[in-house]
C-alpha cells in the first residue's frame, strides 16, 4: 500500500488542531485508504488503541437517530472515565441522517479530533458548511496521480521492467482509480469495474444525496458528457444535444443533474477565467472526469479524442498537486488551462503532437501574445522539450510535465 504523500502531509499539518478535517472524494478514490492512514499514523505518534474509534457508515444500514446517541454517548463516557483525548474517524458519514448536530456539538464539547470522509454531495452543501464555518477543513482526494500510479506499480509488479512512456499507455487507456491496479484484470473486466464504480456514485451520492430521481436520464447525460469531454458546454447547449438524441430534458433539469454530478466528484468543472478583465466568466464550462477511465468505459474505447483524454489528465494532476484550474480566455481566444499555486502560475495548451517551430507557434494560439507572470508551455506527446525564446513558450514532453510538476 503505497502513501499517498500529497495528502497525507495535508492531514499531518492538522493533525491535534482545533478543525474538524473532512475527507472528500468520488466514490471508490481511496478515502477509506487515506483514513486507515490516519489511524497508523496517530498509533506511530503514540495514541493508544483506545484513543481511536473508527467507524465505517457505509458498511451497515444505520437507524436516523439511533446510532447518533451511540456516537455521543461513546464519546462523553469516553471523555468522563479516560481523561484522554478521543481521535473519532468516521467513514461515509453522510449515510447518517443528522451528522452535522451531533459532529459539531462532539466538537464543542468533547476532546476530541476529528476526521470525516465522503463525498461533497453528502458533507459540504451550504446547510452544512454554514452550520460548521470556520471549524473544519476540506482535504479533497482525487484518484491516483501519474507519480502515484508508478509507485503503486513499482510495488505490486517489481518485476516488470518497462519505461514511463510504456507505463502511460496503461495510465491512459484504464485510469487511475487505485482498486483497478489491485485487481490487475484486462480490458474487458477494467471496464465493468470502472461502470460498477459509475453507477454506484450515480446511486449512493448524485441521487440518495442529491436528491434526483431519474437514474436513466443521469446515466444519458453522462454518457453525453463522456462523449462530449473537453468541449465548451452550457445547460442549453446540454439540452438541445440530448433533445436531439431524443432525451427530452429541459435546461433547468440539466442544469441541476451537472450540479449533482459534480457535487458527487464524479465530474469537474473547469470555469473560463478572463485575463485582461480579472473576472470568472460562468458560462460555456468545460467538464472532465474524476477518471478518465470511466470515460472511455462510458464511450467505447474506439472513440478518436486522444487530445481531450490528454486535457482531462493534465487537469485532474493539477487539482491532485493543489493547483486553482481554470479555462485561460484573452479576448476572443481561450486556451486549455491557466492554473495558479501560491506564486507558481502556468499558462498550458495540451495537443496530441506538434511538428517544428511553426507549428508549435500555431498551436500556442493566445499563449503568442499572452503577457504576465506565466510560465507558458505547450504539453505533447512527442518526447523531449524545445524553447521558443521569441515568444517564451516552452514545448514539454506530457509524460516528464506529470513527473515534475512542482
């Protein structure tokens, strides 16, 4: 079991601090993992066995009201006879009808820290981040990285000997969801997984969760997106599209089924950031999948968009190393990503290949005239880099970029 080091040096930095940590996460992205990680941790840091009360809320049918007395009154005799502090892990807790109440009033009046886990769609809509502000913290889990691929492979398969490049083409055809690479099955069984993984984060978060109903026209407008990945969408365009396939759907019931599936983690929203107007301009978002397997699942691992599967990789290592992701547009023209950390800002254009200087020139687009603090690149799949020192845009081998990114 490889660590997943950037999160857990997230975690360790709260670690015995007065906020509660809340874990989130697409379903299946290893946030169970990551809170197993938390007990041996605290176990290593000499907390007793005792100390630590893991629960997992997805395991059994717990009653609404029932379980949340248990809960309390664990912790206050806990708190009365030990006179220790208690480390409360509580796994899917979203599943537990009333959580909220019962973690806040823990919070407040037990010594106690506490660590959550689920999804957005069940820890983080507004009743909730306004009942718990300025006590908690959001850790967001995302499948697993290029690096952390590569290391969980280094593991469960030293003794294959093959090259990053050789590596990509699994990263790129299966994914990254970390079960997958511990079932080690082909392509047939890869994508029955990664539909499985689908439909229960379509049922356990974007409809329990999120209150819809419709399952099928949700499993539609996945597909749409699947076969729509990377493009410039709206909640009209959406409708028109699924109309025209004969789904009848309106823009506002689309407008809400997006929302549920991107407050589940299935999906992310990439929004258009204007430069020279230093403003979010919400409209014609991009989406792109918490796993681009389950695009390929969804759509037939046939379809050509080799480039849109490359942008949704790119975005989806950004999130995972902490970078703010947006659509870069400098007047009429738009480029993949301007992406920002701290002082680390990036101006990124994703193509499949690029052939010689002119035509690295073309497919920088805006990147030409794009003035300012950024480092600007274009990521392809041809090996090496260049520099184009006229107009400072740097050619990078995708592969090394998802290495080294810092």
């Amino acid at each position: 079991m490889i660590e997943r080091r950037n999160y857990t040096d997230m975690i360790k930095l709260y670690m015995d601090k007065p906020f509660i940590k809340i874990i989130t996460g697409v379903h299946r992205s290893g946030k169970t993992t990551i809170l197993r990680w938390v007990s041996r941790e605290l176990k290593r840091r000499g907390v007793e066995e005792e100390q630590i009360l893991y629960v997992d809320y997805e395991a059994f049918d717990y009653g609404p009201k029932g379980d949340l007395e248990i809960l309390r009154e664990q912790a206050r005799i806990f708190s009365e006879t030990k006179g220790k502090r208690l480390y409360l892990l509580l796994d899917e807790i979203q599943y537990l009808s009333g959580w909220e109440t019962a973690i806040l009033g823990l919070y407040k009046k037990c010594d106690c820290d506490i660590y959550l886990t689920g999804a957005r769609a069940g820890l983080l809509y507004p009743q909730t981040t306004s009942l718990l502000a300025g006590n908690y913290v959001e850790i967001p889990i995302y499948p697993y990285s290029f690096s952390e691929f590569l290391e969980q492979m280094q593991e469960s398969r030293p003794d294959e000997s093959r090259s990053d490049t050789e590596w990509f083409q699994d990263f790129y055809w299966n994914g990254s969801m970390p079960g997958l690479y511990r079932l080690q099955a082909g392509r047939e069984v890869t994508d029955r997984y990664l539909l499985d993984v689908c439909k229960s984060a379509l049922l356990q978060d974007a409809v329990r969760l999120g209150g819809l109903r419709n399952v099928g026209q949700l499993w539609t407008l996945l597909g749409y997106l699947a076969l729509h990945l990377g493009e410039p969408l709206s909640p009209k365009t959406i409708s028109d599209g699924l109309n025209g396939d004969g789904c009848q759907v309106s823009k506002d019931t689309v407008y809400g089924m997006v929302r549920a599936l991107e407050n589940s983690q299935i999906i992310c929203r990439i929004m258009r950031m204007d430069i020279r107007e230093e403003r979010i301009v919400e409209t014609r978002e991009k989406y792109y999948f918490a796993d681009w397997g389950m695009c390929h699942a969804l759509r037939g691992r046939a379809f050509p968009e080799t480039a849109a599967v490359l942008e949704n990789i790119v975005c989806l290592e950004l999130l995972a190393r902490g970078f703010r992701v947006y659509r870069g547009k400098l007047g009429r023209r738009e480029f993949d990503f301007l992406v920002e950390r701290g002082r680390k800002k990036y101006a990124i254009q994703v193509r499949e290949h690029v052939k010689g200087p002119m035509e690295l020139v073309e497919a920088a687009g805006p990147l030409v005239s794009l003035k300012g603090p950024y480092a600007k690149m274009i990521l392809t799949m041809d090996p090496g880099q260049e520099w184009n020192e006229k107009y400072e845009i740097r050619r990078r081998y995708l592969v090394d970029f998802l290495m080294d990114i810092v």
